[in-house]
C-alpha cells in the first residue's frame, strides 16, 4: 500500500503532466491572438478532449478553451464519458464554462490561476460549487494553483501584447 504522502506526490506530478499540456495549449491560443488559456479532460488517465481559447480568431463568444475542450471529448466519444473526467485548465473556469461543466457532470476540476471577476469559484458567484441549483448533481471537485506562476506568466504575455 502505497505512503499518504506517496499518493500526494503521484497525484500533483499527475496534475502537472495535464497541466503542462494546458500551458501548450495556451501559448498556441496566444499565438493566434487569443488570450492564453488551454484545457484538457482527462478520464481514466487518458486525454479525451482538448481545447485552446479561440473567441477572438473564430469570433465566438463561446469557443473558450474549457467548452472547446468538452466539445472535443463530445465529438469523439459521446457526453456520457464527461461523467467524472478531469478537467484541466490554465485559468480558473469563468461563469459560463462553469454551467457547461455542471451541465456535463465532470467530476474535478484543477485550473492554474484564479478569475477573480468572473472565476465560476472564486467570484461572487460561484457556479462550479453551487448547491443550491436543484437539477444539478453535487459539484466538482476543485483543485487550484497547479503551475499557477507558469499559468500567470502566459497571461502577463497577454497583457503585454494588449
């Protein structure tokens, strides 16, 4: 049996594998004028979907790395393998990604940085831990600061390029 402290190591050496693959993501975002945010769901240990934020270059609201991720794992496996996945991400999911996440019944959630404003966790409304929504199953789990000085750092790039 393995150590508690072994099993945290495993765990976090685990979150930042995804979200090294985030970060990737992110900069190719950023490269196309986006801002830097890339997210992966993962399900079993393995990638099942991933999405680079693409408002700006597909000028659509909607395409915001967590969605465009969840599309991805929708389109080549069905929603019900969103049932428990992992979803990984740069940034803290906003309040619309948090509804599509809930809606979709993902299990865990680990992000780099919070979104303060508009954070589904952090801001004044907090979508991705809300209780009180009674058609919603309990909330995901949530995980923060996972590379959170690489995650700032893309976004300080960002706002460098503003």
């Amino acid at each position: 049996m393995e150590a508690p402290d072994q099993t945290a190591e495993r765990e976090n050496a685990e979150h930042e594998k995804w979200m090294r693959n985030c970060l990737e993501l992110g900069k190719a975002a950023l490269g196309r004028g986006n801002p830097p945010v890339g997210s992966v769901l993962v399900q079993a240990g393995q990638l099942i979907g991933e999405g680079a934020e693409a408002g700006k270059s597909k000028n659509d609201i909607t395409c915001h790395a967590e969605i465009e991720a969840i599309r991805d794992a929708i389109g080549k496996h069905g929603a019900a393998v969103l049932r428990g996945a992992t979803l990984y991400s740069t940034h803290e999911p906003c309040l619309m990604c948090a509804y599509v996440i809930r809606h979709h019944q993902v299990g865990r959630v680990v992000f780099g940085t919070t979104v303060l404003a508009v954070g589904g966790f952090s801001s004044a409304y907090p979508l991705l831990t809300a209780t009180d929504i009674p058609t919603w199953p309990a909330p995901p789990q949530i995980i923060e600061g996972v590379l959170r000085e690489a995650c700032q750092a893309l976004s300080r790039e960002y706002a460098g390029q503003k």
